[in-house]
C-alpha cells in the first residue's frame, strides 16, 4: 500500500488525522451509509428551488419581456435585480458551499469521491437556469441517497428527475401517434420526437457504444420514452415536477437491442422500469461504467486485470453499488504503489484545503444573504475559486461531463492557475480565514502523505520562505498525482 492512497480515494491525511492502521477498512467503513450532509443552516429543498426557478423564468419572460421590449439596458438592469431577489446567482454558490463543506466535515471523504464520480456520471450541463437551481439538489436529493443501493435504483432516478429532463428535452418529444400528436395535426402544428435522452441513456449513462446499438435503437427507445416530461402551465412554465402522461407517449410495442417492450395494453410507464433493469444488467454496462470508475480512482488506462473484480462484484450484487464501490477500493488499494492518478481541480483543491487546514469554505455566517444585492466577494469566492481553476461541477459544457483523462487537464494554463491561486492564498490569508498549518509541520504533513517523503522534503526546502514552501509542496508534481 502506497500512502498516495489516502488522496487517491478521498483527500489526504491532515496533521489532526491519525493515520488508520488498516487503510482498506477505513476507506470500505465510509461506503456502508449514506454519509450526512454537514450545514448547520437551512438548506432548500429541490421542490422549493424548483419553484424559485418557475417564478425567475415567468417574470422574466412573461413581464420583463414585455415591460422593457424597447429598452434593452432597462431590461438587463432589471433581470438582474430579479435574479438577486430570487437568489440566481447565491442558490449555485450556497450548493458549492455544502457540497465542499460536508466532503471536508462529514468524516467520510471517500463517500464524497464516489458521489463526485456519480454527479459527473449523470452530468447535467450548463444550460438554462440549471445550475442556478437545480443541479446540485439533483445531487444532493437524487444521486447521494442512491449510492446504497442498486445502479438500476440510481439510473431510474436519475433519469426521471427534473434536472435530466429539462437538460436532455425529453418534454419536448411526442409520440407521433399520441393522442397529444393528433390533436396537434389537427391545428396544423407540427408532431416531433427529440433523440437527446433516449441517446444519452445509451451512450453515456449505461451500455456505452461498446454495445453496438444501432440508431434505430435509438428511435424505438425515443419512442418508449415519449410521456416523460415536466407539464407546462401558465405560472410555472416549465417548472413542474416530472410525470408520465399518457396522451403524450407513442403507443405500441418497441424493440430495443433485440428485446421487445409491449406497454401491456396502455401502461406505458412501465416500460422505462423495463428497459432501464435491461440496460444496468447489461454486460456493456457492467464493462463502461466499472472501466470509468477505476479510471477515476486508479489512473487513466486501467488494465483488464484492474477492472475484472469490479464487474464481478458487479455480477455476483446484481449491481449494488456498496459491493462495486468496495471492489473499487480493494483494487485502488492494490495498485496504489505502482499507478498514478493525476488529480481533476476540484479534487485536487479540496486535498489542498484538508492538508492545509484551510477554513474553507466561507463560514455559514458569511453565507447569509439578503435578495437584494449581488452575493458578497467572500460568498462569490467559492465559486470563483472553482471557475479560476477552470472546474465548475455544476457547469459541464458536454453531457458526457468533465473529462479524467490527466491529458485534458495536463496544460500550461491550467496548472498556472492551480499555482497562481495557491499564491493568492498564500499572501491573502486573511482572506481565506488564515491557514492553521505552519511551516514547522511540514514535514509531518509529507511524511503521513508521500511515500517519497525525503524527496519532497528535499524540494520544499529549497523554499525561501513560507509561502514559497506550501506553493512548492501543492504545486507539485507528487501532488498533482495521487
């Protein structure tokens, strides 16, 4: 066993931490539960941001539009005070707040690290208002509760939320023999299907194109899937809550890598439970989505060797993630000495924040916010933080997510904007609610975390000084890889 371990799966080892005596244990004791949330204030529920999105997109559309149709800059300024009012901007900023506060506080990193792995799995992109109010509930009250049980739970889930929805535009799919069709032909509009869920659920979510599915399985599959969607209504507009509604959903009998699908005489709902069971005991499922994972955790190019147990975990469970999860640590435990991961933004700073006892993030009080000004600089910091390093969890720009492939990450700009914002902490501590650590635990903190301690010890004294010192040491290349 290798110490990088304790980074490669969660953040490190902090000078308060002791250093467990059996690490696998440790690491498997943290997958048993659903790990808490830790945030002492009130935090929204998905229903109540969901409604606070209906009332920013209804009062943008429906009377700034029209209030300020000549006047562009009267226009702008006022969508900006209703985005303050309605904490468009905060509500992202306060998720980034918990979901880094609770990785850091709960005691269960390596629960966190999964459910990183997860969130960027089922990746909703930065598109409409989603990130300002819906992704990381989506986190928070889909993905975390479901790291328990079965993959085919979590699929299920995931794909029906509102967040996947909306992202993916399953609403604005009808069965072209729906009754909602005819009705439409009827008033001479048109009647489409929208492939983006139904291709994302192969492509991305479950059996990969490993599979060989063919475009026509896409269709059939649009076509089970029609019905899906969030209702509209003239207060909410879009923002309802997802249901199946049958006069939207084609009817009929699909085929779907050679499996038939019948909606048993109109039942059409059923049939997504269906196709997803199908589809998370797929063979391609088990191979992708194991691949992906020690891919996460272990390094870029996992062997067949490294990636064997995890499907048969996979296989022997019938997918509980408890059992996946636990052979993706033995392996990562495994091969810790020999194999490297080079460590994505967000992972890597929330290693710098442990190591280095920052205070981080802005403290609850900080946080409180008034819905009439811009968030203030120390609230904005924990986002800006992450969009300085060029990571925003909330705000993928492809649906297949943020790449881990060290090569995607492994740029000059990239890696000067890891240096540049460990400088800026260095010299604005005060800030950054000033650092525990000092220089004369360095050592200590090397020793618990690199194997090769004497020669990351030999490179931090060079430092001339101590700001110096902590840039070396996170900057570094031991660091930068797990």
């Amino acid at each position: 066993m290798s110490k990088s371990f304790f980074r490669k799966v969660a953040y490190g080892l902090n000078i308060d931490t002791e250093t467990p005596s059996s690490p696998l244990d440790w690491a498997i004791g943290q997958i048993q539960n659903v790990a808490p949330i830790v945030w002492g204030s009130e935090i929204p529920t998905g229903k109540s941001l969901l409604k606070k999105n209906a009332d920013f997109i209804y009062e943008n559309r429906k009377v700034l539009r029209a209030q300020y149709k000549n006047d562009a800059h009267g226009y702008r300024e006022a969508r900006r005070k209703l985005g303050y009012k309605l904490g468009k901007e905060y509500h992202e900023i306060l998720e980034y707040a918990i979901r880094h506060n609770t990785a850091l506080k709960n005691k269960a990193p390596v629960f966190e690290r999964f459910l990183s792995f997860w969130a960027n799995h089922f990746a909703i992109t930065d598109k409409n208002e989603l990130p300002n109010y819906s992704t990381g509930a989506m986190h928070r009250e889909i993905i975390r509760p479901a790291l328990t049980g079965s993959f085919e739970d979590l699929l299920y889930n995931t794909t029906t939320s509102w967040a996947m929805i909306h992202n993916l535009d399953n609403s604005k799919s009808i069965g072209p023999d729906s009754r909602k069709a005819q009705r439409r032909l009827e008033r001479g509009k048109t009647v489409t299907i929208n492939e983006n869920h139904a291709r994302e659920l192969l492509e991305l979510h479950s059996i990969s194109p490993n599979a060989g599915y063919t475009q026509d399985d896409v269709i059939q599959l649009t076509y089970l899937m029609t019905g899906w969607r969030h209702p509209y209504s003239k207060d909410r507009l879009e923002c309802n809550p997802v249901t199946f509604d049958w006069h939207f959903h084609q009817p009929g009998t699909f085929k779907i890598l050679g499996n038939i699908y019948d909606d048993r005489g109109g039942d059409g709902e059923s049939m997504l439970r269906d196709i997803i069971k199908d589809l998370a005991e797929h063979e391609h499922c088990r191979k992708y989505i194991s691949l992906k994972l020690c891919r996460y955790f272990i390094t870029d190019y996992p062997t067949e060797e490294m990636v064997k147990p995890v499907i048969k975990a996979w296989e022997n469970t019938n997918g509980n993630l408890i059992s996946i999860h636990e052979a993706v640590l033995k392996q990562a435990f495994k091969y810790s000495k020999n194999y490297q991961k080079f460590q994505n933004p967000e992972d890597w700073f929330l290693q710098v924040a442990h190591l280095w006892d920052l205070s981080w993030p802005a403290s609850e009080q900080n946080m409180q916010y008034n819905f009439e000004d811009r968030p203030s600089n120390k609230m904005r910091r924990v986002k800006g933080v992450l969009k300085q390093l060029g990571h925003l969890p909330f705000r993928p720009k492809q649906p297949n997510g943020f790449s881990d492939l060290e090569v995607d990450w492994l740029s000059p700009e990239l890696l000067l904007r890891r240096i540049s914002l460990l400088n800026t902490i260095t010299n604005r501590r005060r800030s950054y609610n000033q650092p525990k650590l000092n220089a004369e635990k360095i050592p200590e903190l090397i020793e618990k975390n690199f194997d090769n301690h004497h020669e990351v010890l030999t490179l931090i004294t060079q430092a001339s000084n101590v700001s110096d010192k902590f840039i070396s040491l996170f900057a570094s290349k031991w660091m930068l890889r797990a």
